[in-house]
C-alpha cells in the first residue's frame, strides 16, 4: 500500500484537515500558532510535566491523508487508578488503511508505554476538546466544539474501537430564552458578580481554575489542572475577551461560581484558515463588529454550594448579559450524558441538541 507515516512534522499536522476534508464538513482549525504550541515540548506544561507524547500525520501517494496524535497522561492515571494512553486529533479520509496505520501507531506508543486502554479524542486534556463526532453532522458548531464527518466512528470501530460516554453540545437560540424558568436565587448580601475583565484577568481567571477544579473534582475522568496548564490553555483569552460574558460569583470575598463564556470565533478562524497574515486584521474587525454567536467553554460551582441554586442564578446573569449585548445564540460544550443537573439547565434554557459525541476506547493490552 502506498502509505507513508511521518512522526513529528508540525507543518503537515496543521495542514491535514484541511487537506482531507471539504467544506461541508464544517471543520474550524484552531490557530496555526496555537497547533504550534500545543505540540512544542518546551511550551505545553502537559509535556514539561514529563508525560510522553507522538505524533504522525499519513499521506497517501504523496497527498496528506490523516493525522494523530498519542500520549500519556500520568497525572489522570494516577488518580484515576489507570493505565491509559489518549489519543487526539484523530482526522481521516474515509481511507480504512490509513485509518489503521494511523491507529496502529498509536496503539504501539501505548503498548510501549505500558498502558492496557487507549481512549480518545482528547485534544489533549478532558479539559480541552474531547469526543468524536457520531450526530449532527453538517451543525454549525461554535469554538472548542469538536467536528468531523460521518466515517470517523465507522473507521474507529473497523479498528476494533467502541463508542463509549456518550455526549451533547447544545444551541440556544436567546430570543427564545425566559430566565425565570432557571429557578436560581438572586444574589444579595454577601454575593458578588465579579466580571472578568483585562485588568484583572489573571487573579479572576485563577480564581476560576479553583471553582473548576473544586466543582469537577470527583467527575470521571478529571485532572485538577495547575496554574500553568490553566494559563497555558486560557491565557491568550484575553484578546478575544468580551468581559460583558464572562464572571466569577463570590460569597463574603471567595469564588464559588463561574462561567467562562467568550465570542464564537468559528466565522473569523474559517475566514482565516486559522492562519495569520496580511488580511487578518480585515477579518478580525468584520468579526468584532459583527459577532452574534457566544460559547460557554465552562462553568461551575464549588461543591459545598451544589444544590442550592448558584449555576441557575449565574446563567441567569449570563444569558441577560449576552441579549443586552446583541448576542443572538449562544452554543454550549459538551455535557456528558450521565451529568443530569447540567442537563436539566440545557432543558429549561431550551437548549437544543447540536451534536451527538462519544469517546472511542479499545483494550491494548
């Protein structure tokens, strides 16, 4: 077969997608520099930490055909109790033998690793884009969603993968919102909406990462993530920050909420090819004057306030604060399907479903 794998090659990492799939797929790229970043060994605490990681992309005769990326996430795994290799940024052409020269790689990274289970997409954390796509194909999806086409989940399961934790990002249209139906409590004495806003976005994004890694702390599959992985994912927010969106909710001075909701940049990054050059700026004004869609990347609430109707009152305060904006959608990520309350809020925001994702894991032992 006239397939050739090729280990480390950063250019042809970023380029495969575009490459491989038409425009009805509906794939957004995240930036060139960001891919750049992601994968350099000196930058990305996931790697300065120590955890191993490889990473091909495929051609076949000649032309770029996939791409993959494996690791080993030896925080999660000791936690977690497991022995698990991920995989990421797994794209294909509906091309069964490149499917498989590219998942055999890295099912050998994890075999040599000594780990028995590879799962993925994990783009690179449970914190970052995760699933693969297997419903609502052709959905315009908002940043940090993840988008591929039909084949995948064929591809994954030839392989000897199978689906498993099942998930949902949902649509909201905000004209068709009535906070009230929320049933929150409106915040008084003692409560503070603090905004996320430039001059204070550190102290307010750190504050953030203790409420997340507070209120996520016993979902499956969850790492704490420190100050320089937060940083390292959140840090460059700040250029595409619109501090209306985003806040921290405080108690007598301490976090117990937040959401992190920003502008949809799908529009721009698709107008770009996720590539900065001479008309970026042109793009990136259109985008400012013109943006209507918002995402929530996540929220949360400490655990001693789950159950006493924080989450409820700080969507509130969102969703109002994106209509005064002129924002008309917002898009929110993936919920998993065993997180009932958070599903409940989808319910009676009336959200609907987007897309339909799963993880892909198979035994490597």
């Amino acid at each position: 077969m006239n397939i050739v794998l090729s280990e480390g090659d950063v250019d042809a990492f970023f380029e495969a997608p575009f490459a491989i799939y038409d425009t009805s797929v509906g794939y957004v790229s995240p930036l060139k520099s960001d891919i750049r970043r992601m994968l350099d060994p000196a930058r990305n605490p996931l790697w300065t930490f120590g955890n191993p990681y490889r990473f091909w992309t495929a051609q076949r005769d000649g032309k770029l055909a996939g791409r993959i990326i494996a690791c080993v996430h030896g925080q999660s795994n000791a936690l977690h109790g497991t022995r698990r290799a991920q995989f990421g940024f797994f794209d294909c052409a509906d091309d069964h033998e490149v499917a498989s020269a590219l998942l055999n790689a890295a099912t050998g990274f994890a075999r040599d690793e000594g780990q028995t289970e590879l799962i993925g997409n994990f783009n690179l954390t449970a914190m970052q884009q995760a699933g693969i796509q297997t419903g609502g194909f052709g959905a315009q999806a908002y940043t940090d969603m993840v988008v591929g086409p039909p084949h995948l989940p064929n591809l994954l399961e030839a392989n000897g993968f199978e689906a498993v934790f099942p998930m949902t990002t949902f649509d909201i249209d905000l004209a068709q919102v009535t906070v009230e139906t929320l049933d929150g409590f409106t915040p008084s004495d003692g409560f503070t909406f603090a905004p996320v806003e430039k001059r204070v976005f550190p102290e307010r994004m750190d504050e953030a990462r203790r409420v997340l890694n507070d209120g996520f702390a016993i979902n499956p599959m969850f790492v704490p993530l420190t100050p320089e992985e937060f940083e390292f994912q959140a840090g460059e927010m700040t250029a595409i920050l619109d501090p209306r969106l985003s806040s921290v909710l405080h108690h007598k001075g301490e976090p117990i909420g937040t959401i992190i909701c920003i502008p949809d940049l799908n529009g721009f990054l698709a107008a770009t090819r996720s590539r900065i050059g001479v008309a970026t700026p042109f793009h990136y004004l259109r985008y400012r004057l013109n943006r209507k869609r918002a995402v929530i990347i996540f929220y949360s609430v400490a655990q001693a306030w789950h159950g006493r109707g924080v989450m409820p009152a700080m969507l509130a305060r969102t969703i109002n604060a994106l209509k005064g904006a002129g924002y008309e959608r917002l898009g929110v990520t993936w919920i998993a399907d065993k997180n009932a309350a958070s599903l409940r809020q989808m319910e009676r925001l009336g959200g609907q479903p987007l897309q339909r994702l799963h993880l892909f894991r198979k035994d490597v032992a």
